[in-house]
C-alpha cells in the first residue's frame, strides 16, 4: 500500500483511507449497518496495508462510530489510525464537548483518537468553535494524550479557510477536492491554503459522493478507451492522490467491490501524466455540461420537515440529466413515496444549514418539480 509520512505526523499513513459514512446497509431505506459484510471490507484492507480509518458522530444515524470500535477492536490498536469529529453542530457549551468526547471513545472502544477533527467548519460553526472555545478544550485533550493529532474538516470559502490556519496551529486539514470541484468551488484554492502552509491535506469526496463512478456516457467513454482496464473511479481517486502534500485520500466505500477496485488503484500507485491530467479536464467539462447539482448523498440536510428525501430526489434527477435521458427520471422517480418527492418542499431553509455543498435546496426542488411537469 502507498503511503505518506509528514514531519508533524511522524509515521506512515496510507494513501487510501477507509471512510465510514457509506458503509453497507441492511435495508436500503435505513441506516442501520450490515456488520457481517462490513467486517469483511474492514478485514480486505487492513490485509492490503490500510491503516486510516475516518468516521464521525452523526454517520449512519450515530452508529458508525459504534461499528468501526467492534470492527477495529479485533486488531492490535497500534496496527491502526482512527479518526473521528467533535459534531460542532450539535455543541453549545464546553459541557457538550465533554460529554461528546467521552462517550466517542466509549462507542469507538479506544483509550485516544489518532486523529480528531472540528466537522464540518463553515461560517456559523466557526462561530461556535470561537464562542464555546472547542479548540482550546480539544488542545488540552491533546495536551493529555487523548488525541494525537488535531485537525479539521472543511466546506466553505478560502476566506474562512485562511482566517482558520491563522487563527490556530492544526496538525492536518481535510478538505473536499475532486477533479470537478477543483475549479467549481475552488478546491484549488484550498489545497493551495494548506499546502502552502505545510498542514498535510486529508481528501474526502474523492468521487463526489459515487457520481465520479459513472459520469455521463461521453465523459465515462473518454476515460475508458484511455484506460480499458481501469474502473472510472480510478481515474478519481488518482486525480486526488497524485497531488503533493496530500496524506490519504478517503473513499466511503459501499461494498467489497469498491475496496477491491481502490486497492487495486492505491496498491500498485501510478501519478498522473501530463496527458491524463488533460483528459480528465475534457471529462470534468462535459460533466458538468450535463446540469448536475453538486450533491454527494451525505444526508446531513435529513430528516427533512416536509418529509422529501432531499438525497434521493438528487439522485434520480442526476442520473436522469447524466444519461441525457430524461424518462429515466419517470420510472425512478415514482418509486418514491408521494410523501418523499420534491413538490412537498416549502422552501422553510432548514435543509440549507446543514448542506456542506451550499446547495440552495428549495430552488433546486422548485427545478426538479418543474422538471417533472415537463415529463407529463
């Protein structure tokens, strides 16, 4: 397994870090986790040298955590990095932190986490980390032994990105960076921010949440005949591995397939060429071309008031405009319960709080909505 090893980590991190947030599920319609067959993946790539392991509070419904402190327990607890978040949204008070913390390493069945992280900074949890003092009652933690390596996760603009790494000394950042978002929200930009600074880069979305996976028919035959053998995945995780200062690039990966296919790419580990660079640009353009929203399926916008399952709607919509065929979204779109589809929003905003894509929900239900009369 290809790893990395920055002076301020001191230690071998592998490139592919397994994400807990799209572990398999029992039923399609819940939360709860297939440990049988998650146990199986776990097992696959601590064989094949993974040794970094991202999960946090709220994943699949607050079990993740529970899951990969079972998973992981079966281990030696030096033959593993863990890495779990402080939920800033869930926090208001310095008790809150306390509480959180305690029962994390509970759930997670550890004594310290490697890696912990402040979720989700944006503008309105930056204030809350500023007037509760999380950083400070976290950098005492440290102090104690209880994390070893204090870092942050990342979803706004490169201006709070800037005021974040002045305001305090971080370990590592993590931030989401794939070959689409490099240029349409500035990805750019903030690798460019940590970089610069030396705070060694933990990449998530990798693949945009399974939409780099398929693409649209054209992008995906672009890669392809470029590259039989290899899955357009590939060509993502790639893309965001092959970029210096980054640490481990995480995948959230769904089942045993998934590992297989990034073992395979992170195992025998090929940069990109100046040409594939350039293919993946031609690729990222006609994706976009297509008028995809920019959702990755992470459900931090769930439970929805109105009842939409705001996750799926997005889903059957880009799929439909991915595949230039709008029928498509007919049949997908009917297996929805009347009480999950898009004409119940009433645009209440609550959703758009907790979006880390700053996606505006109800004008992009209003769309889809429109979308759909046009099918009738």
């Amino acid at each position: 397994m290809e790893t990395r090893n920055f002076r301020n980590i001191g230690k071998d991190i592998s490139l592919l870090g397994f994400g807990c947030m799209r572990l398999p599920l029992l039923h399609p319609e819940k939360q709860d986790i297939d440990y049988a067959q998650a146990d199986k993946m776990v097992d696959a790539a601590m064989a094949a040298g993974v040794n970094y392991f991202d999960t946090a509070w709220p994943y699949h419904g607050g079990m993740s955590e529970t899951f990969i402190g079972q998973s992981l327990k079966r281990y030696p607890r030096e033959s593993f990095n863990l890495a779990t978040k402080i939920p800033t949204f869930a926090i208001q008070s310095a008790d809150d932190v306390e509480r959180i913390f305690a029962e994390q390493l509970k759930k997670c069945q550890v004594d310290y986490f490697d890696f912990y992280l402040v979720h989700s900074l944006n503008e309105a949890n930056y204030k809350t980390v500023k007037n509760v003092g999380i950083y400070e009652l976290l950098k005492k933690k440290k102090e104690q032994g209880l994390i070893r390596h204090l870092g942050f996760s990342f979803h706004d603009h490169p201006n709070l990105l800037e005021r974040i790494v002045t305001d305090y000394e971080w370990d590592f950042g993590q931030i989401q960076l794939n070959y689409v978002d490099w240029e349409a929200t500035d990805a750019k930009r903030l690798y460019e921010i940590l970089s610069s600074r030396g705070i060694p880069v933990v990449i998530m979305e990798p693949v945009r949440g399974g939409a780099l996976a398929t693409l649209t028919p054209q992008a995906a035959d672009l890669l392809k005949k470029a590259a039989p053998e290899a899955s357009t995945a590939s060509w993502a995780i790639r893309y965001a591995a092959s970029l210096p200062g980054v640490m481990c690039v995480l995948s959230g990966m769904s089942d045993a397939a998934q590992v297989a296919d990034n073992l395979k790419t992170m195992q025998n580990f090929k940069p990109l060429t100046d040409a594939e660079r350039k293919l993946i640009t031609e690729a990222a353009t006609m994706y976009r071309a297509a008028g995809v929203i920019p959702c990755t399926g992470c459900r931090y916008c769930m439970d929805c008031p109105s009842g939409v399952d705001i996750p799926r709607v997005f889903a059957i919509y880009n799929h439909a405009r991915a595949v230039g065929r709008p029928f498509v979204f007919q049949a997908n779109y009917r297996s929805l319960a009347a009480s999950e589809q898009a004409h119940n929003c009433v645009a209440c905003g609550v959703c758009m709080g907790h979006c880390p894509q700053g996606i505006r929900i109800p004008e992009r239900m209003r769309e889809i909505v429109e979308f759909a009369a046009t099918l009738q």
